[in-house]
C-alpha cells in the first residue's frame, strides 16, 4: 500500500490528481493541502493517526 498526500495550490489540480490516483489500487490518498505549511500540518497529523 502506498500512501500519498497531495500539495498543490490549484484545487483543480488537487483534485485531478485525487482522481486519478483514487482509481489505481494499492494507492491511498491520506489528505490534501493547498500551501506548503498546510502539507507539513497535514503530514504530522496523519503520522500521528496513521498505524
């Protein structure tokens, strides 16, 4: 299992990519961030859930 995070500023972009990862198995899309100190909040959070 991979598991991603998806950084980008562009929603549309995010969420392209949100769908075309979504449909390939084995991939995992933890999260979302529109700015670099959001990805970096996100990452600490997920690590912390994440087992």
């Amino acid at each position: 299992m991979i598991t991603v995070l998806l950084a980008d500023d562009d929603g549309l972009v995010r969420s392209g990519l949100r769908a075309l990862l979504d449909a390939e198995p084995g991939i995992t899309v933890a999260g979302e961030a529109a700015t670099g100190d959001e990805a970096v909040r996100e990452a600490a959070d997920t690590g912390r859930t994440s087992s």
